[in-house]
C-alpha cells in the first residue's frame, strides 16, 4: 500500500519536474560595496560592463566598482595587453577574476580586461558597403565610337567572416564594329583569425572575348595579413596556393594546372577629399603567368558621388600562338556612388 503512494508521489514529482524546469542560473556581478546585481551580461566595453536584470532595461556599470563576474556563455575577451581567447567568467580566486580558457582557470585583475563580447549577440557589424561605378564615351563624326565600363563591389563583414564580391564589366566598339569586350567576377570569403589576419577562399572568372583566354578561371585559398594599417594608409598582403582552368580564346582548347596566388593590396588617403588605391595580383602556374595592376585616384564630390581616374595594367607571359601582345591597358574614368 506504501509503495503504491510512494509510486504515485514519485510520479507527480517527476511529472512537475518537466512541466516546470529549473530555469538556468543568471549572471552575477559581485560588486566591491557587497551587493550582488543578478542578470544576463551582454558586454565590456570602454571600462564599462553591460548588464539586463530581470526587473529593468540593460544599464551600464564602471567596471572598476565591480569585485568579480560570473557568467556561464563563452565571451571572446580581449585583455588591456592586447591577448585575446574565449572564456567564461567564474567569478573571483585570492582577489583576481577567474576565467576558464580551454578548462583551464586563468587569473586576470578586473581592470585588465579591455573588451567582452557575446559572438551569439554581435553577428554582422557591417550589413553591406560598396560602390557602384559608371564610365561612357560616345563620339560621332568622321568615326564614332562608344565606350561602356561597369564596376560593382560589395563587402559584408561579420563577426568571423568577411564576405566580397566584385564584377566589372566593358565594352567598346568603333564604326559599330565591337573591339574590345571583356567581364570578371571575384568572390572572396574571409574567415577571421585575428583583427589582422584571416584565412580566404577565392574564386575568379574573367571572360575575355578578345583576349588571349576567355575565360580564366580560379579557384585558391590561403593567408591574409594586415602589413600596415593607420588612419590615413592601410596595406594587406595575401598568398595561397589552387587550381586554375585556361580556355583559348580562338581554338578553344582548355588546359588545367596548379597555381599560386599573390595579393598586395592599399589605399591612402592622401587629402580629406582625395584616396588613392593600388591592387596587384599574381597567379602563377607552369604554362601562364597572370598579373593585374590597377591604379586609381577617387576624388569626393559629396559623401556619396565621387569622380575616379583609373589605370589598369594585364599581362599574360605565355599566349597562344597568333596572339601577337602579351599586355593590355585601360584608362578609365568614372562616376563613382558609394552606398
């Protein structure tokens, strides 16, 4: 009869278990005047630390009022010496704030801790940034002729990863008779390792229609470095290594081999109103050797208009036979609308 009641009990107990569970522990913040703020920590950032009680809106604390933390997510912290890991905080040991790297505790003084963040909370830091550019020439008279160049770029950038696409487009043609007729496409990923440097995937298509290969295509992956960064200069540098497929123009026969790939890419600003930007890269295999040098100068109008001279240097150091040049120029001027 006993068992019978201590049956059902233990059935009831169980059963209001599942419908009411134990909710998960809160965030604490143990202040050094010995109260206790319960919550859910979002952030540190600029010696403050970012806390959501249950009872009120998320409000901000110098953090150099607080004894210690203890928080179950994983932060990505980033300490006043410039070492970065992820961590959870645990609260304090002999007077020092406890993390957990890899399992692992490690001691730190609250005021050594520059920056915290939730990589859940802060996914896309830039949603989407780009420019359009726009170029005609159209003459008539004794010769006409017309010129068309396009240029989109795209750049989103998250948390982790940084994701670009740009597509170009030309067009020009003399007395109606098309001379010159040329499309690209470069799609890149990034994924983060550092604030400089990262880790890429790229893939490139360049249809050439009077060239010496239409089209060329590329697919590598490899290393990215920040070289040098300030607010008027910025340099980045990547090398990798892939596969490329090359398709003659006239006969049309493919070809396939190994290469590697180098990048240096930079801008200055050389006046409030005037940028200049190089890009050189370099894919290299046994029959061909690819490089591309651009150029340009973008000069503001407005926040969003600019007007952009641009030179662009292309050269392929193995060509088929009756391909008489090895290099191709192209001097640009644009309109340019960056959104």
């Amino acid at each position: 009869m006993y068992s019978h009641y201590l049956r059902a009990a233990l059935i009831s107990f169980v059963s209001l278990v599942t419908l009411f569970p134990v909710s998960a522990a809160a965030d604490q913040l143990i202040m050094k005047n010995g109260d206790v703020i319960t919550g859910e920590v979002s952030k540190i950032d600029e010696d403050k630390i970012h806390i959501k009680p249950s009872y009120a809106d998320e409000y901000a604390i110098d953090l150099a009022e607080v004894d210690s933390i203890e928080a179950e997510k994983l932060f990505e912290v980033e300490l006043e010496d410039g070492r970065s890991m992820e961590g959870q905080f645990a609260g304090a040991t002999d007077g020092e704030q406890t993390l957990i790297v890899d399992e692992a505790p490690m001691s730190v003084g609250i005021s050594e801790l520059a920056k915290a963040t939730d990589p859940a909370a802060e996914v896309v830091i830039d949603p989407w940034d780009g420019s359009g550019e726009l170029g005609f020439v159209n003459t008539t008279g004794n010769t006409e002729t017309v010129a068309l160049n396009m240029k989109l770029n795209f750049v989103r950038t998250g948390k982790r990863w940084r994701h670009r696409f740009t597509g170009t487009a030309m067009n020009t043609s003399e007395d109606g008779i098309k001379d010159n007729e040329r499309y690209t496409v470069e799609v890149q990923s990034d994924r983060k390792l550092s604030d400089i440097s990262w880790l890429f995937g790229a893939l490139r298509w360049d249809a050439d229609k009077f060239g010496s290969y239409d089209p060329q295509i590329s697919l590598t992956a490899g290393y990215g470095h920040q070289l040098m960064q300030s607010d008027r200069h910025e340099l980045k540098g990547e090398i990798g290594a892939g596969y490329r497929r090359l398709t003659e123009t006239d006969s049309n026969l493919e070809s396939s081999e190994a290469i590697a790939r180098f990048l240096l890419d930079d801008w200055w600003q050389i006046f409030p109103s005037t940028k200049w930007t190089n890009r050189l890269l370099v894919e290299t295999g046994s029959s061909n050797t690819f490089t591309q040098f651009n150029t340009a100068i973008a000069v503001s109008m407005t926040d969003r208009f600019a007007v952009k001279l641009g030179f662009e240097v292309r050269n392929n150091t193995d060509i088929p036979p009756g391909d008489s040049e090895h290099t191709d120029t192209i001097t640009t001027a644009n309109l340019v609308y960056n959104f």
